[in-house]
C-alpha cells in the first residue's frame, strides 16, 4: 500500500510539494514558537530556576523571582535558630550597567552568592569553567547567553560594571534571565558592585531538615513565626514567578496566536492542495473502484499518503527547527524541544495530513464507479 501511495505521490510532483510546503511551515512555525514560549517561561523563573529544593524566603510583598524586595539581614539569624532549619543561605541581587572592551553597555543583574556554598549559583558550566574562583578579586562568573551580547567576551576577559573593574572567571549555562544578563560573583561584592545596603538581603535560601520534618512543616513554621517574610517551596514560587509574567503581560495570547494560525493555515494549504490533487486524479480513483477497488482500499491509499506526507514533511520540518536552534544559541535564550514539545509536534502533523486528507476522501468515496465514464 505504502508503493502505491508513493507512485500517486510521484505522479504530481508539483502539488506534493506544495502539500509538504504547508506542512514544513507549518510545523516549523509551531515548533519555533513553542520552542521559544517554553524557553521564556524557564526565563520567567528567574533565579529561582534550578533553585527549586530550597525553601525561599523573601518579603511578604515578593511576588515573583524577578522581582525581589529587599529584607531585613536580621530576618537570617532568625530563621537559622528555628527548629527544622538546618541551613540558610543569605542572596543578593542587584542591577548594574556593565562596560565592554567593545564599548558596549548592557545592563546585567547580578546575583551575590555567600561561599563556600554559593547556593543559588550556577550548576552547569561550559568546559573548563566553575565557580572554583569566584572568591578572587573581582570575579565574576557571566552566563552563556550574555556573551554575545557582551562583546563575545572570554574567560580572564576585564570590563566594568558600574565602572568597577571586574573579570569572568568562569561562563556557566541555563541562567538566562528574563529580559536580563545575569553575573554571579560573591555576597560582599554584589553589595559593593551594586551599592546594595550592608543591613539588607534580597532572599534567603532555606535548608529543611528533611530527617525530622517535612519540607511543609518547615515552611509553616516559619510563616508562623516571622512576620514580614514568607516561606514558599522553591518549585511553588518558581511557578508563581511564571505566573504573574503572564498574568500581567500578552505573552502567551501571542504565541497562542500565532501557534493557531500556524496550524490553521497548514489545514487548508494541505486539504485545499490534496482536494485538488484528488480532483485532477478523480478518473485514477474511479478505475480503481470500476475494477473492484473497494472503499476501504480507497481509505487506507489515501491515509498511507498522508503519513508519507506527516513523516517525510516532519523530518524536513524538525531539521529546520534545529537549524534555527543552532543558530539562536547564544543568545538570551536556551531553546530545549523536550520529549513532550516533540510529541506535540508529530501528533500536529499527523492531525494536520491526516484530517487534509477528508477534503478529497469525502469526494472519492460519494464517487461511483460508472461516473468515470461520464468524464
């Protein structure tokens, strides 16, 4: 059957390339937007992202990651005498305009970390780089998608960041901020740089003792005992974080949109041009009825069609998609197509070749056999 449909396929080179343009394009479209949709959302966590086994402490007026209120630096010695915590890791963040030896000027944010921990810093790194020197004068460690922007700066490369001199110790991967180009260095610097107050922090990072007490009881615990803070489980703010981006902004109605009318426009390019295909073959389909061709055979040649379609117009489609990967990186924005984006996308071109082709199913099926004789 999968012959057959191929030789039909071959027969109008014309119209099957143009049933797999709208198919390409329309998979490349969705797969671009959805590509970059899920890559902003992981940008909407903020500094929260990959920080989601912590407790987060922050002002009771802190909404989202990425938009932190300061808080008092009293509140640390509170929380670390409470019963269930068994460690606190005090964060810093403050905004800075950085200087480039290309005489660029791009703001950056940047997060103060309190070693040897650093919790909330960075855990994956390009090759040869780490936090190992941080502590060092000056160090910074910049991440990956704010080296392009930055001049295409190296490691041991000096700038200025609020005409401070500092150097990149390290490049790290997957912090890309939203909107933002994050630079990691210690607690007592990211004050100094940013002319942070010495009485304050921005959040605390909160270890349970998981040995005796539930991450839960812990955060209750502390919401009932300090006022002017609240404690929320890491992958419940890093949620909310999303969530208020999103709320406040047309972002997912735009990609939406788009998404739509990608999908939109990939039925009718394929069921319009298959539709037409079927009609300037109508006499084929009625020989193959007048010989004895039944309506089931009709179905299952049309369908193999439009999986030949679906595979060979996915395979073009999700080689572009990566192309364009390919071609983003770099920038302020990592592009991951999870297992789930891909599913999504195959089942898209499956529905898009497969419901095309009811356009000139329906008219071959209604078609008996003694009509071919009448053309």
């Amino acid at each position: 059957m999968i012959k057959i449909a191929w030789q039909f396929m071959k027969y109008d080179l014309s119209k099957t390339t143009g049933i797999l343009f709208g198919i390409i394009i329309s998979v490349f479209l969705v797969g671009q937007n959805l590509g970059i949709f899920m890559a902003l959302l992981n940008n909407m966590k903020g500094i929260a992202r990959e920080n989601e086994n912590f407790i987060w402490v922050v002002s009771d007026k802190t909404q989202a990651a990425t938009q932190l209120r300061n808080i008092d630096i009293r509140i640390g010695r509170e929380l670390s005498s409470l019963e269930g915590v068994k460690k606190v890791h005090p964060l810093v963040v403050a905004g800075g305009t950085g200087k480039y030896g290309d005489g660029t000027q791009l703001g950056v944010l940047m997060i103060g970390l309190q070693g040897p921990d650093y919790a909330g810093g960075p855990i994956r790194f390009k090759p040869g780089s780490s936090m190992d020197g941080i502590a060092n004068e000056g160090a910074l460690v910049v991440d990956n998608s704010g080296v392009a922007a930055m001049g295409n700066i190296k490691i041991g490369d000096y700038f200025q960041i609020n005409n401070q001199r500092v150097y990149v110790s390290g490049i790290c991967k997957g912090k890309a901020g939203f909107g933002t180009y994050s630079v990691f260095t210690t607690l007592e610097r990211a004050r100094a740089l940013g002319n942070f107050p010495l009485t304050d922090v921005s959040a605390y990072l909160v270890e349970a003792e998981l040995s005796k007490y539930t991450k839960q009881q812990v955060i209750d615990h502390i919401n009932k005992t300090i006022p002017g803070v609240r404690a929320v489980d890491g992958y419940k703010f890093a949620d909310e974080s999303v969530g208020v981006i999103l709320k406040t902004s047309n972002i997912a109605i735009s990609f939406g949109t788009i998404i739509i009318f990608a999908v939109i426009s990939g039925f009718a390019i394929v069921g319009l041009t298959l539709f037409s295909m079927v009609k300037d073959r109508i006499k084929d389909y009625g020989t193959i009825k007048a010989i004895g061709g039944s309506n089931s055979f009709i179905r299952r040649l049309i369908i193999s069609q439009a999986l030949l379609y679906a595979a060979v117009g996915f395979t073009i489609a999700f080689g572009l998609l990566q192309l364009f990967k390919m071609g983003i990186s770099g920038k302020n924005i990592e592009i991951i197509f999870s297992a789930q984006v891909i599913s999504l996308l195959v089942a898209i071109t499956l529905v898009i070749s497969l419901i095309g082709s009811l356009f000139g199913l329906r008219k071959i099926i209604k078609l008996e056999p003694v009509q071919i004789f009448r053309m």
